[in-house]
C-alpha cells in the first residue's frame, strides 16, 4: 500500500495543500517569493545531504553531460518560478488560476510532440470538467494586461515541461527511446537518467537556492530583505520560516516520487484539483464567502478528477500495472 500510486497522490494533495496555505500566511508577513524559494532550496540541500550521509539513497553516477543536463533543468525550474511571480503581478489571482488550470493540456500536447504518446478519448475528456470547474470556482476579477497574458501562457507551458522533464529524468533507459539520440530531440528532451527521487532532489536544491538568490538580487529583493530583517525578525519569525522550509522539503520528497509513480499528466490533475480544495479550506479557515457560480465549478472540478482518476485506474489495470 505505501508504495502505490493512490498513496503517494493522497499525500502529495495533503502536504501540497498544507504548503499552499502555509505560504498563503508566510508571504502576508514575509513578501519575498524569490526568498522565500531560496530558502526551500536551502532547506532541500541541507536535507539530502542529511539523508545522503544517512544513507538513505545511493547516488548515480552521471556523466558531464548528465550533469549538465541537470543545470539546464534547474535553469528551467528556476525560470518558471520567476516567470510565475512576474506574471501575478500583471494578473488578477482568478485569472491566473484559469489559465493555469490549463496546464493538462499543455502536457498532453508536448507528450503528444515530444514522443508521439496519446491519450484515449476519455482521459481528454475527463480534462474538460477539471478546467471549466475551476474556470468557475475562481470566478471574480479577471483582468490581466497584454504582457501578463503572454507570461501566464509562457509560465502555463514551462510548468508542463518542468512536470514531463522531471518524469523523464526519474525513468530508466529504453529501446524504444534510443531515437531521441539520433535526432533533434536529444537537444530539447533531458536524458532518461533513472534518477532516485531523493537523489534527483539532493542534485536540484543547490543549484535552484543559487538561482533563487541571483533572481532576488536582480530583482532587488535582496535589498528589501536585509531591511526587513532588521526591523521584523525574531526568533518566533526565523522558527516559522524554517519550519516552512522543511515543509517544502517534505513536499518535494513526495512530489518526485508520485511524478515517477503516477506520471506527469496525473500530476497536473492533482494540481488543478488541489487547486479548488486550497478553496474551500481557504472558505473554511478565512471564513471567506463564494458564489452559486464558485460552488458549482468547485463539485464541477471534483467530478472531473475522480472521472479522471477511475479512467487512469482503468487504463492501468487493463495494461496489468495494478
């Protein structure tokens, strides 16, 4: 049981939901998004290490090119970050959310281009009900300029590809992917490195706290911190933020090893339905008030996950692996 997919899904959705609201609280007192990733990073590093001298995991032995691989992947984790932040400050939040809520869709297309894979009819279908609910559970305020649109679309895209890259690079090498060696693809596609997800971790952490540090000095949050610092820290403050540290920590752990079990599309179906849950706690904690219209695409998006989990459930029997 603690090694199959359903698990691991269930409790990605807990400590991704736990996350979501404990950032919703640090950022109200702590408004340093590029900080405050530096600072999961960090707290990641700090982690494998730990595990690694615990030995918990054996790493891979990798070559340059695989490492340099793994660079240009936390490039690319690190840009989706800042293209993320930039946009929300060109965007409504609801916005945001719908168009984020399309993230599915973008991984079926690039699973599609990438290595000729399709989904059946009913997986696709059982999208729809997902991105309209939540379409409709975040209902409000859309606005969004020009710039915005683009950089919501863009961060919508490099989402998808960081879930796919990290899928791939956690799988083991096959014939039948021998191809992308011969071809154009071997420049876009990372390679398929059977990474343990501690160990994938443990290589990734480092190298996106640097990214996060160099992308708050650009920004000039750097500056911002230092001043706040200052003025607002104490040692219930540096508690709350290690403590939220760790929590990311734990979240990455369970997110890399559900990606491998379940799959990148499953994943940004879990998202999307976690993003609607983050909701109602949201409701429920805030003591905030939604809409006919927000009630309706909040059940709307919890049909379409559970029609889509009993389909995937489905797909895995029939194949023989469940």
């Amino acid at each position: 049981f603690f090694h199959s997919q359903p698990f691991w899904l269930v409790l990605y959705f807990c400590f991704n939901l736990g996350l979501t609201l404990y950032n919703k609280g640090v950022l109200i007192h702590f408004p340093f998004a590029y900080t405050l990733t530096a600072i999961h990073a960090l707290c990641g590093t700090i982690g494998g290490v730990f595990l690694l001298t615990a030995g918990i995991y054996t790493p891979a032995k990798l070559s340059t090119a695989d490492n340099l691989a793994l660079v240009a992947f936390s490039v690319l984790y690190s840009i989706n970050i800042a293209v993320s932040n930039l946009s929300l400050e060109m965007v409504t939040i609801p916005f945001h959310q719908v168009v984020r809520a399309a993230t599915p869709i973008f991984t079926i297309f690039l699973s599609m281009v990438l290595f000729g894979s399709r989904s059946s009819g009913q997986k696709v279908a059982s999208l729809i009900p997902v991105v309209v609910g939540v379409g409709l559970a975040t209902y409000g305020d859309y606005y969004c300029t020009t710039a915005g649109l683009v950089l919501t679309v863009l961060g919508t895209f490099l989402a998808a590809v960081k879930t796919i890259f990290t899928s791939i690079l956690q799988s083991s090498p096959s014939l039948s992917h021998q191809h992308h060696s011969n071809s154009l693809l071997r420049f876009v596609v990372p390679p398929r490195l059977h990474l343990h997800p501690l160990d994938l971790l443990a290589r990734m952490a480092p190298l996106a706290f640097v990214e996060c540090v160099v992308l708050a000095h650009i920004s000039g949050e750097l500056d911002r911190v230092r001043l706040w610092s200052v003025q607002e820290m104490t040692p219930w403050t540096a508690t709350v933020l290690s403590l939220n540290g760790v929590i990311a920590f734990g979240l990455n752990i369970i997110s890399f090893t559900a990606n491998k079990k379940a799959g990148p599309l499953s994943m940004t179906v879990a998202a999307n339905v976690k993003q609607v849950l983050s909701i109602i706690l949201a409701v429920l904690i805030f003591d905030l008030s939604i809409s006919f219209t927000n009630a309706a695409g909040i059940l709307l998006t919890l049909a379409g996950g559970a029609w889509y989990a009993a389909v995937e459930y489905r797909e895995r029997r029939a194949k023989g692996k469940i």
